[in-house]
C-alpha cells in the first residue's frame, strides 16, 4: 500500500479530503472515480449547484497559492464574451468567480491547508503524500 493511502486510512487525524466537483465535466468524474477507486472517503462539493462565496473562493486561492485570474476557466464561452482582454483586479474576479461558478476551474482537491487543480487526476496523489 502506498505510504499516502496507509496514512489517510490509519491515522484519524488526518484532515477530510475534499473535492470541488461538476459531474458535468470529465476531468472531475475522472477525479472522484480515482479517489473512489482507493477507498478513500471525501467530500463532494458540487459547486455549480451551491456555489461558493467570495470567501470560500478567497480560501481555496490560499490554499491554491495562486491569483483568482489563475483559477478562471479561459475556454469557457462566458469567459471568451465578456472578461476575455480586460483588465480585472483580484477582488473583481473573486467576485466574478463567486457570481459565476462554471467559470472556476475544476476539479479542485483539498486536503488541509493545501489544495491542487487535480488535473490530471493523480495531481492528488502529490496533495496528500
């Protein structure tokens, strides 16, 4: 067993791993199936239908350690008509993010204070190793 799974499934304080997910998009069933098929029990946050506020986008960032533009979703339609080219501060894409969760990039992985984009879907095996 892989020193990452051992740990997760034998030390109870480890923190709950979570994953932002949209069933719609392949990259993210990918992520749930791998994190399923290693029994590993997480959290499933479907963000489109309860969206994120400024502050749990504002988290994630942290988590992330990058900037708000970093997490938007550029092949998005939404994106391409009406933020594509314009200068937007930080605290105007968090809210934009906020208003318009298909524009987040997904999935994204949480594990404590650190998250990852998991894509590929192993980007979660560097998380919680």
């Amino acid at each position: 067993m892989p020193h990452w799974l051992s740990l997760i499934l034998t030390n109870n304080t480890m923190k709950e791993l979570i994953i932002y997910h949209n069933n719609r998009c392949s990259k993210s069933r990918q992520a749930c199936s791998l994190i399923e098929d290693k029994g590993i029990n997480a959290k499933v946050v479907e963000y489109i239908k309860n969206p994120l506020s400024q502050k749990e986008i504002k988290d994630l960032l942290k988590k992330l350690n990058m900037k708000a533009e970093e997490l938007v979703r550029k092949n998005e339609e939404l994106y391409k008509t009406n933020y594509k080219g314009k200068t937007i501060s930080e605290t105007e894409w968090i809210k934009i993010l906020a208003e318009n969760p298909i524009l987040i990039e997904r999935p994204i992985v949480v594990y404590g204070d650190k998250a990852v984009i998991a894509r590929p879907a192993e980007n979660i095996f560097n998380l919680i190793s």
